[in-house]
C-alpha cells in the first residue's frame, strides 16, 4: 500500500524521562499538546528572524507571524505563510494548519529525589511492596536532581538520607516516564508547510525538552540524524561538556551545576558561593537578596533568626561593597538587588531552621509571575548542553521590576532586579574560586587575583561551541 502523501512520518530518541502529568493514564506518552504549539512557535520565529523581523515576546512573535502571513506585498516566501495558518488566519487562535500523533510504548517508570539519597539503601526502595504496588518491578530512582515538587511526599528515616518506604506516600508521587519507542505522524495537506516542518524538526526537537523541569534537561528527545555543530545553533550562547555515564548521573550533574550556577551549595561540609552573586558583587559592589532577607529576619524577628541554621563561619569577599555587617537597612537596601530572579522566578525561597519545618519566604510580583529560564540544558548520549538565551526582555529592559519578599503577614522587602544583565558575558567572565581579591579592572577581564585562568563556565567543565 503506498505511502499517504500528506503523511510526514519521523521517529524520536528519548534521552532522559519525562515528567508526565498524566503519567497514571494508560498510554501516557509525549503531548501531541505539548509538541505542537512550540513546534508553531519555532516555526514562525525562524520564518521572522528569516525576515529580519524581531519580536519582544511569545505572543508577539505569534502577531507578527500573521500580519506577514496575511500582508505579504511582494516577498515571495511569505505568500505561503498565509495557506499555513488555521482558517488561513481567520481562526482566532494562531496555530498552523497540521496535525500530529504520537505513540509509544512504556519502558519503565522513574521516581525523583531533590535530596541526596545513601547509596546502600538507595536499591532497597525497588523490593518495596508500596513502591511495586504503583510502579510496578520496573522503576528506577534518580536523587539529587532538579525536581522539587514531590518532595513533600518523600519520608526518610530519622536524622539520615534513608527513605521510609512505610511513610512515603507513593500514590502522590509523579514519575518519570521512558519509553522503547516513540512513532510520530504529522498531517497536512499543504506540501511547502510539509516540507518546512520536515527541514526543521532536527532543531526543533535539539533545541527543545518537553514536559515538567524541561529546563534542567527532563525530557529530551532528538531525531535520529542529530548533529550538535548543525541543530544546536539557536541561541544567545551554547556551550558543552562530557559527561559519561547514564541519564542518572547526568541530571544529578546539571543539579550540581545549576547550584553552583545561581543559589550556591551547602550541604554537609561543603560550602560553596553562588557564581552569580560572586559576579555581581565584584563587577559593581551589588549585593543579592538572601543576605538582605536574612538581615531582615534578624532585625524583625531575632527569635526566629537565632533558629535558622547557620555556618559555624562566614566566608567574606575580599574587598566587596558592603560585606560588613549594615545596621542600617537605608544603606542595606542601596546597593541590594533581587539576583537569582535573572536566572528564573521562584515562588518562595526556604532558610533551613535547627528546629521545625523550613522558613518560607515568598516572592512575588503582580504584572510578573514566571518566565522560562534562560539556560536550557540538554542532555544527548555522552554529553551535557547548556543552551543560553538572552534574560526575558520583561527584566532585563529596565531597573524597575519590583518585588516583594514576603514573610506573612508582613513584606519584609521590596528589591528590583538588575537591568541590562548580558548572561553570556556572566559565562564568560573569570571564575571566581573562594580565595579571590578585588580588583578595580575586573569588568576588563584584568585579573590580579586568580589562580587559574578559568571561566565561570570552564570551572563547570563546559566548553563554548
């Protein structure tokens, strides 16, 4: 039987699982809702950026798309455009006009663990009667990664990194999902949309991870003929490292990286201070918002910051701005900036207490409540990509984006985040290890301080391409 014309049939490689809201539901696989409004998108922003039309948001992109599509003038390549849209730009959502299916058949279930699990125990979970009794014999578990969201469901043991299987609520727990193997179909009767959509799947599926945590490398597929120099080129910046080993190792890799990367790591006897609040505080002397919190706490609270878990000893910045101890919150809140908020939103930061559930201080802004991160990472076989877009334009245009750190009932503070952040520049710079000094030409790259002559982004083991 010949092959349906207007059939483009493709299959996906699964490198690490997908977060599935419907992962209980029998034949959960990879959206077809998902895939096919980003797969629209990136369409239409390659048609524009082919065109040299730019766009400030998602939407905008959307908008601009179609006023090309349905006024063309005498470009030849944006005549087609018109035949792509639903309703040939009549429909009142702007989509393309195809559809997509998607199969696939379950290979096994992954849990998640934000916290770092002992390895002796760590298999013990998989004979669990609780554990089978939902996931079955064939599940596997990832700690240590970048996935929060069931961590109120995990229960350990007393004082240990060892999970009580009696009191962890699987019910409630969302896996991962990876699968043998994923056939996709796509329909269209128009054979130029056919054909563009068939050029730009490769980057398409390179560039993009799908599901819940997409940005810290969870779901990612690629097409069988992926090339890293030729589909991983859509971004402000990209970079790349090895890492041997299976999908585990990887994503408890990125956690690791990411942490380094934005909050900072403090686990154990292992201290180590955010890159970004590093870079800021000796390019210009700003100092970022968990200080100024802390600060808040003990002036407002003393009670409840005398409980708050702290190091046995501070590690000062040689040299940066007000590094001292400010009495006074004028001169605190002068130079004290909401900094994390450039690599993503959160809804509330935790401070860990020596006693009782963690401090949660919420954070929130009425015209922004999220944006997608601007490192991407993703994971193909051996290696570990980090794909890097320019800070949404809705922080980064402007010095007055407020918001509000909110301890109820009362705010404690109000912090902007910093205009004009250049996030390759940040990769970029000089690593800035924990023994360091001030110098007054850092902003030129003219160090006096430095031991090794290491990017912030080298000292992560990545490599720009």
């Amino acid at each position: 039987m010949p092959e349906n014309p207007y059939i483009l049939k493709f299959t996906l490689k699964q490198h690490t699982p997908i977060i599935h809201f419907q992962h209980d539901q029998e034949g959960a696989t990879l959206r077809a809702t998902e895939v096919k409004p980003k797969l629209d998108l990136f369409i239409m922003k390659k048609c524009l950026t082919s065109k040299n039309i730019t766009w400030e948001h998602d939407q905008d992109a959307r908008d601009k798309f179609k006023q090309a599509a349905l006024h063309p003038g005498n470009d030849n390549d944006k005549k087609p455009w018109k035949n792509w849209l639903m309703g040939k730009g009549k429909s009142i959502n702007i989509a393309l006009d195809y559809k997509i299916e998607i199969q696939s058949t379950l290979d096994k279930y992954v849990l998640f663990s934000a916290m770092p699990l002992n390895l002796n125990k760590k298999d013990s979970i998989k004979y669990n009667a609780d554990a089978i009794k939902y996931f079955g014999n064939n599940f596997e578990l990832v700690d240590d990664c970048q996935y929060f969201a069931d961590s109120e469901f995990i229960k350990f043991q007393q004082h240990t990194n060892n999970i009580n299987p009696h009191r962890t609520y699987w019910n409630n727990l969302r896996p991962g999902l990876m699968f043998n193997s994923i056939q996709c179909s796509i329909r269209s009767t128009s054979k130029s949309l056919r054909e563009r959509i068939k050029l730009i799947l490769p980057y398409f599926f390179a560039n993009t991870n799908f599901g819940t945590r997409q940005s810290k490398g969870f779901g990612s597929f690629t097409t069988p003929n992926f090339n890293a120099s030729t589909h991983l080129n859509f971004g402000a910046c990209l970079y790349q490292k090895e890492c041997a080993g299976d999908y585990k190792q990887q994503l408890k890799e990125i956690s690791k990286d990411w942490k380094f990367l934005k909050a900072g790591f403090n686990h154990g006897h292992i201290y180590y201070k955010s890159d970004l609040m590093k870079y800021y505080c000796m390019l210009n002397g700003t100092r970022w918002e968990k200080r100024n919190i802390k600060k808040e706490i003990h002036s407002r609270y003393p009670n409840l910051y005398l409980n708050l878990k702290k190091r046995a000893t501070i590690n000062r910045i040689a040299g940066c701005c007000g590094d001292v101890d400010t009495p006074s919150s004028v001169t605190l809140n002068a130079n004290t900036y909401y900094i994390r908020g450039l690599l993503g939103l959160t809804e509330h930061f935790e401070f860990a207490q020596n006693h009782g559930d963690p401090v949660k201080i919420k954070v929130s802004n009425d015209e922004i409540h999220r944006f997608k991160a601007p490192i991407t990472f993703k994971i193909v076989d051996n290696y570990i990509y980090m794909i890097v877009q320019p800070v949404s334009q809705l922080l980064s245009s402007g010095g007055t984006r407020m918001f509000n750190f909110e301890l109820s009932p009362s705010i404690l503070s109000c912090l902007a985040v910093p205009a004009n952040f250049n996030i390759c520049h940040f990769l970029n710079s000089p690593w800035l290890g924990d023994n360091f000094e001030l110098v007054s030409n850092w902003g030129d790259y003219n160090l006096t301080g430095i031991t090794k002559n290491l990017t912030v982004a080298e000292h992560l083991g990545y490599t720009q391409k």
